[in-house]
C-alpha cells in the first residue's frame, strides 16, 4: 500500500494553531479538512443546530408542508411508503411520529424485497391499497423516478409527495410534490448532501414552523430536536457526506441516540451491545445498529424495523429487537459463504477486470450489497453483485473513492431493465441473458472513466506523530472532529521507528494484539484486524500508521491503536 503524506507549510499551522486556539495538530487535521481560517475552524469543531439553513428555502418544502396542513386540518387518510433501508426505515419512522402528534393515523408500508422489488413499485402501492384508497401518498428515499407509478396514483385522485435524494436520470416529475436537492438546483446548497432522513426532518421543521405560525398548539409541544436520533441513524447508515448540514445532524444526533427514550431504540442497543454510557459513535450505528435495521429488510419484512422504531410496548420492543439480532446472525451467516465464493470468482476469473461484475445462482438478493462492498473494498475496485431473480439478475454496486458509479452505468445502461442510486452505491436489474454483455460494457466503461485503470490503494497520512504525544490531549482534539465518516474521514497518523520488543498476540486465526514502549516508560497497545497474515517484525524498528481511538472494555477507558498498515524503517 502506497503512503501519501502532503506536507503544510509549518507557518500555516502555525498561524491556524494561534487565531483558532487549538494544538498544531488539530490545526493541521482542521487545514487538511479545508478549513483554512478561525471562524470556519470554530463553526466545524461546534456545530450547533442554529446553523441549520430555514427549511423552508429548500424546494418544494412549503408546498409540501402546505399540503400536509391541509391533511391535518381535514383528518385526512395518509400513505406513507418508505424504502427498506435504514435511511427509509428511519424517515418513515419519523414523519409517521410526527403525524401522529397531530391525531393523524398514517398506514405505513416498506416494500418486500422479494416481493416488491426496490422503491416505489407497483405491487407495493397495490399492497398499500388495499385497505383503502388515501387522499395523500408519501414516498420516501424513493420515488424519484417513478413517473408511471406517479401517474398511477394520480389518476385515482391521490395526491403524491415524494421525498428522495437519489439521482434523477430523466426530467423531474410534475405531478407530485417532490424534495429533491439532486433535482432541483442550485447545486451549493447547505443540504444539497442530505439524505432522506435529513431531508424529512427539514419538512417536519418547515411544518411546525408554518403551525407554529398559525399558533397551532401541537405545534409547540413537539421538540423536534428529540427526532435526531433517526436522523442520525439514517445519516450515518446511509454514507452521506458528513460536512455542512450532515456534521450536524449527525453529531447532535448521536448525542440524542445516546439517551434516546425510544423503547425500540433502547432494545436494539441492548442487543447489539451498544452502551449508552458510552459516547455512541458512527461505527455503533455502522456496524450494530444498522445492520440490525437492515437485516429485517434483507431477509423478512422492514416494516418490522419501522413498528419497532414507532412502539411503546417494551416487552414487543424486547421481542422485536431479539429478533432482528436472529435475522442478523443469518444475514452474516449468508454473507459469509456468499463472500467466499464471490472472491473466489474475482481471483479465478476476473482478477484483472478493473471492475467487477459477479453473479451467483444461489446468491440471496437481500444480502449482495454488503458482498459486493467487501469486494470492493478486497480488490480497491468497483463491484456490482447479483442475485437470481427468475429471469432477471437483481444486485447492488458499491464503488472506490474517485469512481462514481451514477456517471459510470450512465454510459453503460443500454442492457439494464431499471438502475439507480448514489456515486458510491447503486441499484441495478438486468435479464440474466444480458449479464456478460453487461460486464464488458462496465469494465470498458470504468476503463474510460478512470483513464485506463485504477491505482492500487493508497493510505493518506494526515500527520506524523511521536509516540509521547498520543494521550489525553490528542484523543480530545480527535474527539473535537467527530463524527466520522463520508466526507469526513478518521485521520490517520504515522509513527515512525516503533521496535515491538514482543511477539504479537494472534487472536480468532485473523487479528493481532500489540504493544510497545513510547520511549518514556509507558506502554501503548494496539489492535490488528484481519491482519494476522502480516505479522510485523520483533526487533527492527517499523513505520506505522494507525488509528487512535477509546476503547470502552470492562467499565474501563482505555486509549488504543489501530494498525492500518506498517513498514520497515528507512
């Protein structure tokens, strides 16, 4: 793995260090971030929820905020649909708790993957139908191309709201109301990177803002600030940039999770192993919360996630969380064995493809996403996976940093039966007859994109470090760039001339434990994963590069590395 380390001239940090009144080394993460000036510096280490932009600039929000006034005035039915993901689940789970403050009964719906396929199909609406036809229908993280089913309901008299962020590939709808920051420009917007989740909260604000106006008394008893933890699941889960209105949400948000009063919420960190004493960080939603979310989704029902989000009842909260802790087991279960034999495609077939298109007959649609990120990442390439569908091959993509994959199926969609989705990860369908076409139409395709070929993995370093310097100071100054996540990476120190005077300790046949001596007496220890196959040397002294974060083991707090990548010394 390449290293990359860009230095800034010393003065610069200097300069930022003094006007911002931080250390030289948050002064050079900050000006790495972009952050070139005090006030800016500031506004990023506090984000503060009175920095968020009028929701009702963003377009469309008043007329959609109109219409639901309209609904509560006249207790009228609601639909709300909403995508099988965290991003859908949580944005469901929010506007269906925000109308019901307003004595509505919204029906919610989350499509079947199996059954429904993604987004706004057609068997989902008629499933959402049956049980009656409603005044509004509201889609959430999906709908934004979907004209016919736009008109469907349309034409049996229903009005339509759509809230999305996924790209457009042909001209906006005109026959529903739709919140789109990727539709409708200007493209610099402060949410223009919101995802549906964020994007909810600001038609919930923009609502209670016109309310609260009319002083409407609902309107002031609800705490719309006691919302952000959906808002931060969804944010987090759904690897949206988390700068500008994202940092946000996300960071005040996590804050909420962590005392959230949500029984549902509280049952699911309790089976995930989540401690709310603990600070809740990203990877807690990444890694436990979210794929517990998902899991209900990818192999039974999201609706599932939703009721669990919306109940009181502890005891059906208990059950419920315990049992997408079970469909979660499966999930990885399957994961597992479809990885295996997905890397064993890569490394037989396709390893010099500078993109990657697997197919496995058996392969379970609900669970090659996650395959095809761990592909992708494996490999440092972009990865589209299918399932078998009947006739057709049903899948997902995931991509590398520079690849967008939006501006990629964009020149290579001619044998796709529907695509869709976001830069870093996308949707796609094909008749199975078309998949090798396909494949060399996407290999030529990222070929064209990336000038050839795509570089092996690089590691950008953020700054060297000594090892006396990694403490208390330094862990409040990592703290202070918290969340991390898209758009906003962990940094990633190098420590150079570390001697390991002891083996490390080979844990589960996969990971290691280190330790070493900062020079001073003290002991630092670290953690490997996935890198018991890359032991470092006893006795010679080795570049690291490392993350640094707290460790939260036995009531105890403890400081500890991360090994990314190590070297000889020079």
């Amino acid at each position: 793995m390449r290293w990359n380390y860009q230095p800034i001239p010393p003065g610069t940090i200097e300069t930022l260090s003094r006007d911002a009144g931080v250390s030289a080394i948050l002064a050079e993460l900050l000006l790495r971030a972009g952050l070139a000036d005090a006030p800016r510096a500031a506004k990023f280490l506090r984000p503060a929820l009175s920095e968020l932009s009028d929701p009702l600039l963003v377009h469309n929000v008043a007329a959609a905020a109109d219409r639901l006034r309209a609904a509560i005035a006249n207790h009228e039915d609601i639909v709300v649909l909403g995508d099988y993901d965290v991003d859908g689940v949580s944005s469901t789970a929010l506007l269906v708790s925000i109308l019901r403050r307003f004595d509505l009964r919204p029906r919610f719906i989350v499509p079947r993957r199996m059954e429904d396929g993604y987004g706004l199909s057609r068997s989902a609406i008629d499933r959402a139908l049956e049980h009656g036809t409603p005044a509004l229908f509201i889609a959430l993280d999906c709908g934004t191309n979907s004209h016919d089913e736009i008109d469907y309901l349309r034409a049996q008299g229903i009005d339509v709201i759509i809230v999305d962020h996924h790209r457009s590939k042909e001209h906006a709808t005109t026959r529903a109301i739709l919140i789109n920051p990727h539709v409708h420009p200007p493209a610099d917007t402060p949410w223009r990177d919101l995802c549906t989740v964020g994007l909810v909260f600001k038609l919930a604000h923009g609502l209670l803002k016109q309310l609260r106006a009319e002083n409407h008394p609902t309107a002031y008893d609800i705490k719309l600030r006691d919302s952000l933890d959906l808002v931060a699941l969804g944010t987090v889960a759904d690897l949206v940039p988390l700068h500008g209105e994202n940092r946000i949400l996300a960071r005040q948000g996590l804050r909420i999770l962590q005392t959230t009063r949500r029984p549902g919420l509280q049952a699911l960190m309790q089976v995930a192993g989540v401690r709310p004493e603990n600070e809740i960080m990203p990877v807690d939603v990444s890694f436990r919360l979210g794929p517990r979310i998902n899991a209900s989704g990818r192999l039974d029902d999201a609706a599932l996630s939703v009721e669990l989000m919306l109940s009181d009842d502890a005891r059906f909260c208990d059950e419920t969380a315990r049992r997408l802790n079970e469909l979660n087991r499966e999930r990885q279960d399957i994961e597992r064995q479809m990885t295996e034999e997905a890397e064993h495609l890569v490394e037989t077939r396709y390893a010099a493809d500078p993109g990657i298109v697997l197919y496995g007959e058996n392969w379970h649609p609900g669970v090659v996403g996650i395959v095809a990120g761990r592909v992708a990442r494996k490999y440092h390439r972009p990865a589209i996976v299918l399932g078998n569908e009947g006739e057709q091959a049903k899948g997902s993509g995931r991509s590398v940093d520079g690849v967008s994959l939006v501006e990629v199926l964009g020149t290579c969609c001619e044998h796709l039966l529907s695509w869709g989705g976001h830069p870093m990860a996308i949707g796609v369908s094909l008749p199975q007859r078309h998949i090798d076409d396909f494949r060399a139409r996407f290999v030529a395709s990222i070929r064209n994109h990336t000038g050839g070929g795509l570089n092996g993995p690089a590691l950008d370093l953020a700054t060297w470090i000594t090892p006396p310097e990694i403490g208390e100071r330094l862990m409040n100054d990592i703290c202070a760039l918290h969340p991390f996540g898209q758009g906003n990476t962990e940094p990633v120190f190098g420590i150079r001339r570390v001697t390991l005077q002891q083996r490390p300790d080979i844990f589960r046949g996969q990971h290691f434990r280190f330790n070493f001596d900062d020079g001073t007496g003290r002991r630092l220890f670290g953690v490997a994963w996935k890198m018991a196959g890359n032991l470092p040397p006893v006795g010679e002294p080795i570049d690291m590069a490392v993350e640094i974060a707290w460790n939260y083991y036995n009531d105890r707090k403890l400081l500890q590395l991360e090994l990314i990548d190590w070297r000889k010394s020079e």
